[in-house]
C-alpha cells in the first residue's frame, strides 16, 4: 500500500515526546511492509542529522516550515475565540495550519498517489477533506481527546485559564463531534477515549490501539537500587507534567520527609519551565533537562511517580517505567487505559488520587523490597506480552488496509 502521513509535530527523535513517540514507533514498523510518505514541519531546533536519519524509516518525507508565531495580545485572542466560535476550529489547530501542506495534500489526493491517508494526532484532521473517504482509507489517530482534557482541568482546578477553558469547553465537543465524521476510521489509545467517541458519533468506527515501549530503549534493570529515590519523568515544559512535577515536589515529598529524611526527587525531562527549574533549589530535588538516556534514571529509582491530576490518554511514561522494572505508583489519569490493580491481573502498579494515598503508596514501596519486586517484574511481563511497539503496530497496519 501506498500511505501519507501527515504529522504537523516532527517525529523524531521519539524522546522529544508522547506525540513524537507514537507517531515514530507506528510508521517506524509499518514501513517495512508498505511505501510510507510522512508529511510533516521543521522546528528551528531540528538538526540536519535527525532530518536524515527519520529519512530511513520511510519512503518520502516531505517538510515544510511551521508557521511562524502568532501575537498573543488581547485582540488577536479575541480573533482566535471569534474564529473558533464561528468556524468550529481551535485556535492551536489553526495555528498549525500551514496553505501550502494542504496545496501538497489536496494535488496527491487528485493524483490519486495514495491508498491510504493518516492523521497523526487529532489537530492534523484539518488537512481531510470530507469527500475523500468516498474513494481513500482516512485514519484519524487521536492521542487523547481534547475535550476530556479541558472537561478534567476545569473539575480538578489544574486549568491555568479557567475563564478562557468554560467558554471553549462546549466548543471544543462540536469540534469533536464534527470532524469525526470525515473519517472512515477512528483509533484512539484507551477504552475511555473510545467511549467518548462513540458518544460524539455512534455510527464512527473506533478501534482502540493503546502506546508501546521499544524494549531495545528500555531493558530490565538488573538489580533494585534500594534507597530512597523518586523519579518523575515526562515533557516539562507541558502544562499536565509541570502541574504533576509540581505537585510531587511541593506537596508529596515534604510528607515523605517526615518519615525519611533522605528521600529525593529527581525531575527527568526536556525544556523544564522556570516554575520546575526553580523546584531545584531545594536541595532534595533535581532538575536534569534533557538527558541522552532516561532509563538510565529509572533504573536508579526506587519508586516512578505518575502523579498526574490532568491529561488523558495512555501514558508511555508509565509503560516505559515498568518496562525498566521501576516500580510504578501513578493516579488514574497516569494508569489510564492499563490494567494494573484489577481482580483480573496480578499487581503490576499501586494507585493514588490524593495526597495521603501517595504517602501511603511510596511509604509501602520504600519499606518493602518484596513488594518493589513484585511490581517491576509484573509490570514487565505484561509490556513483554501486550505492549511492544511492533505488536501494536501490527494492529493499526490493520487499520489502515481497512
């Protein structure tokens, strides 16, 4: 099959991020089998040698450059919801909007170049032309819904722009609800996901494809390095991780201090915010930035924190952690749309959702070797069985000869 790609983000190296990850790891095994174009946008900080190493994973890639910044004073905001209300397209969407990829896209598909089309990530929907499903597969793969996103930082208070969040909330459903119907099929990561498609549009064809781990990138770790040692990997400069860095770093670890006076936080991932920056200077805390290898962090944990209070989606973050054999506690939002503490399965992971259930959770971790044991070798036999990269591949390159 002939297949194009469309992907606004640049997806590689895979560690920039979620959106990169999945996106690479699924055209990544695809390509083998199929000629895959990927159509995509150049940021100022991509080097020359990623350019050409993403080269290899496919037949064409086809860049063009992001469109520059937008002004963010009052009346352009004032555009933006304007635009939003009237059109139904959010502001970040149409920001990453660029006429001379849709040019490209609109002459291939006249062309009749390709048998199948992707969306890599829901803003990329707007490059689908409605008739097309008529004569080409269209894919929208969603890697979360935006509007459970908005719906659950305005309930958990994690919405940096409340006012702003209540007005584009309803917007944001229409949004969803519209653009699903452009699409002969729908794939997104979690069972939750698929149930608030299905409730935007129940005639959509949804199927569930949930993230991976590349086991190459993440081998087992030899031996528990005991201690005292939290570690909470993630983008910092997303609002959903600084909100979680923040939380772990404020609130959690002085509780744990109180019993173990020398626990430590160490914060792993790129472009930290100031408010994450300025975690470090407590003592107990470190801010690395990007790193050339984050297992080599999770292995040195006694403990992998998820403690996300927003964003949903399966979190890669969480099955890379079992994947290395750290033993996991997370939240809902960080456990979602994986089986880790259900009658049905062994205990692969401790849940918390307030602050006293996370003391508990660590205080359990740190005390119990056996326990920390249990849970890395569980977590990692249900990655080795459900969620290698190659085997979940396999399922969307279903999706697509569909």
């Amino acid at each position: 099959m002939k297949i194009l790609a469309i992907s606004s983000t640049f997806p590689y190296p895979p560690t920039r991020g979620g959106t990169h990850n999945r996106t690479f790891n699924l055209l990544k095994y695809i390509f083998p089998n199929h000629s895959v174009t990927l159509i995509t946008q150049s940021v100022e900080d991509i080097k020359e040698q990623e350019i050409e190493e993403l080269k290899s994973y496919v037949e064409e890639l086809v860049i063009f450059p992001r469109p520059s910044e937008k002004s963010t004073n009052f009346i352009d905001k004032l555009n933006n919801f304007s635009t939003f209300l009237f059109k139904g397209i959010p502001p970040n969407v149409l920001y990453l909007y660029s006429e001379e990829m849709q040019s490209w896209i609109d002459h291939a598909v006249k062309l009749q170049k390709f048998d199948a089309i992707t969306c890599e990530h829901s803003v990329n929907q707007i490059y689908i032309r409605p008739q097309w499903q008529k004569s080409i597969n269209t894919v929208v793969n969603i890697h979360s819904s935006l509007y459970r996103t908005c719906k659950n930082q305005l309930e958990t208070n994690t919405s940096d722009n409340p006012k702003r969040d209540r007005l584009y909330l309803p917007l944001l459903r229409r949004y969803e609800q519209n653009y699903l119907s452009k699409f002969s099929q729908v794939v997104v990561t979690t069972d939750e996901d698929e149930e608030q498609m299905k409730n935007f549009n129940s005639k959509a064809k949804v199927t569930v494809i949930p993230n991976g781990v590349d086991l190459d990138q993440f081998p087992y770790r030899t031996a528990d390095p005991g201690g005292y040692k939290l570690v909470f990997v993630g983008g910092l400069d997303y609002f959903v991780n600084i909100d979680g860095a923040c939380f772990l770093s404020r609130e959690i670890l002085p509780r744990l201090q109180t019993k173990y006076p020398n626990v430590s936080v160490i914060l792993v991932g790129s472009k930290p915010s100031q408010e994450v920056r300025q975690l470090a200077e407590n003592p107990a805390i470190t801010v690395t930035g990007r790193v050339p290898s984050v297992v080599e962090y999770l292995h040195m944990a006694t403990v992998s924190v998820v403690p996300l209070r927003t964003g949903f989606g399966m979190k890669i973050k969480t099955l890379e952690s079992m994947a290395a054999g750290a033993p996991v506690v997370g939240s809902d939002r960080g456990l979602e749309g994986i089986q880790v503490d259900t009658p049905q399965v062994p205990l692969r992971a401790l849940r918390a959702n307030n602050l006293d259930e996370y003391v508990e959770a660590i205080s359990r971790l740190f005390d119990n070797p056996d326990l920390r044991e249990k849970l890395a070798r569980n977590g990692r036999d249900m990655i080795e069985e459900e969620y290698t990269w190659k085997n979940i591949s396999a399922k969307y390159e279903k999706i697509i000869r569909k």
